[in-house]
C-alpha cells in the first residue's frame, strides 16, 4: 500500500505540475503550451519516457527506503517568449507555477491529514496517501526552486537579475547548469551529497509545519 500511495503522490505532485506551467503561459497570453494539449490533467500527455521513468524509479525506492534522492524530469512545457507581454517577468512567473502549485497541493494535503487523525474521524486509512503526497510535493518544489537551469528556480533567478548581469548568467547556466546540478546531486561529501546536506534542513523546516509529527527526512 504504501508503494501504491507514493505512485499515486507522485503522479499528482507530476501532473499538477506541469499543469500549472502551462496554464499560467496560458494567462499570460501564449496559447502554445494549450494548443500542445498541455493544460491537461491528464498525466500521460505530461510524460517524458526517460526523466518521468527514472523519477518513477526513484520515487518507488525511496518508498522501499533505499537512501536515494528522487530525481528526474517531466516533458518540459514549452512556451513562445514573443507572445508574452514582458518576457523577462513573466516566464518567471510560468517557471513559478509549477513549484507553487506543489506547495499548495502540500498545504491542502496538511490539512486533510489533520482532519483524517482527528479522534473518530473516519478517514483514518487517508493517511497513508497524505503523507508521500506532503513529502513529494514539498520535494518537488524545493528541488525546482534551485537557481539553476533547467531548474525553475533558473528562471526564476535570471529574471530577478539586471539585464545585462541576466545576460550573463543565463549564458553561464546554459553551459554549465547541469553540470552543477549532477556534481550537487552525485558528489559525496562526507557520505552525502551536497544537495542532500543543503535542502535536508529546509525540507525538515517546511514538513515540520506541514505534519502533525515529526518531519519525515
């Protein structure tokens, strides 16, 4: 059950996602994600067959409790900067939907866990699906909140930036970004990675608020 219920977080955390990429393109004047039939929610059409399937892995042995850190990638919903209305700003604000709408998937997801462990509550059996969905979706986030292309959070980075400095580092994050981001992933430092050593604290923090217990990580 408890396999079952980190697929299913994961196919949410996922779909909503990339959804919310899409949608708000959609808003902010570019239909292309929509014509692309990427304002969906329906999972498949958000399913890239190399990233989605190692994040399935991941997730799916994480749950079996293997120290492994879930990584991987959706099909990227693509968007026409020329169609947006300033450019800069508001494929900031596409790449921040995505992790907001973890977060708020989390949140609700904290307060339905309230309601399931209230005494005589008859929803006690929820729990199990709360708790991977918290976790996933609050991972989700703050994985794709890092400053670093392809990441969300490099966009987001680039678009605080003046334009000239933007300039640079969004050439500078093109070369080396992934390069950052497997050495942040895959390099040990005293027998954990340095992105393990950095989000650990902030995940505790975040689920610290969101669980009624202790914080999962």
């Amino acid at each position: 059950m408890e396999i079952l219920a980190s697929i299913v977080a994961f196919i949410i955390a996922i779909t909503f996602h990339e959804a919310a990429h899409a949608w708000m393109a959609d808003k902010l004047g570019d239909p292309t994600a929509r014509l692309m039939g990427r304002l969906s929610l329906n999972p498949i059409v958000h399913y890239d067959p190399i990233g989605t399937s190692i994040l399935l892995i991941l997730v799916i042995l994480h749950a079996f409790h293997f120290p492994v850190i879930p990584f991987g990638w959706a099909k990227p919903v693509r968007f026409d900067p020329y169609n947006l209305k300033y450019p800069r700003r508001d494929s900031a604000l596409i790449a921040l939907a995505g992790p907001v709408s973890n977060l708020l998937i989390a949140v609700i997801a904290s307060i339905l866990i309230r309601l399931a462990i209230a005494p005589f509550s008859p929803f006690g059996m929820l729990t199990i699906f709360l708790l991977p969905l918290i976790y996933l979706n609050v991972l989700l986030a703050v994985f794709n909140l890092l400053p670093i292309h392809p990441l969300d959070g490099g966009k987001i980075f680039i678009a605080l930036l003046p334009a000239r400095e933007a300039a640079d580092a969004d050439l500078f994050l093109n070369r080396y970004g992934m390069i950052i981001l497997f050495f942040l992933i895959f390099a040990s430092v005293n027998g954990s990675s340095p992105l393990t050593a950095f989000l650990g604290p902030l995940l505790n923090l975040i689920l610290g608020i969101l669980l009624p217990g202790p914080a999962l990580i």
